[in-house]
C-alpha cells in the first residue's frame, strides 16, 4: 500500500501505476507528477501519486495525456 509520506523511485512509480518507463517520463517533463531530483534520479512523494489517481485528479490527467498523444501523432504523420 502507498503511505503519503513515503518517497518512491520512478521504478516503483512505474509499478504502482502498471504503466512504460516513457508514460513516467511524460508525466515528469509535463509536471503531472511532481517529483525532486536527488543524486540525478527522481523522487517522488507517496501524496503526489495518491493525487494523481484521485477522481478528481484524473479528469484532468487524461486532458494533459491525450493532448500530449494528439501533437505526438501529428509529429509521427508530418514525417
């Protein structure tokens, strides 16, 4: 179970969500999820994952995912 105050590596992000390496990346580089960078890796705050896959929270995720899949598409067709 996530704990609020636990800090968690992108790895065990990952797993928690069940979702690739480069979704995480994504929502990191999109501040989606906030995390601290430490040693060069991130951090990110059991809190900030507990928001993320609240109700409320999620409405708003999908918004900033599919927009950043739309212009990703639209890059891959320009080539």
């Amino acid at each position: 179970m996530m704990q609020p105050d636990e800090v968690y590596t992108t790895k065990e992000v990952q797993g928690f969500l069940k979702v690739s390496e480069s979704t995480i990346k994504r929502f990191l580089k999109n501040g989606i999820i906030k995390a601290y960078k430490i040693g060069g890796r991130y951090r990110i705050l059991g809190s900030e994952i507990l928001k993320l896959i609240s109700p409320e929270v999620e409405s708003g995720v999908y918004k900033i995912y599919k927009k950043v899949k739309d212009k990703t598409r639209e890059a891959i067709e320009k080539w």
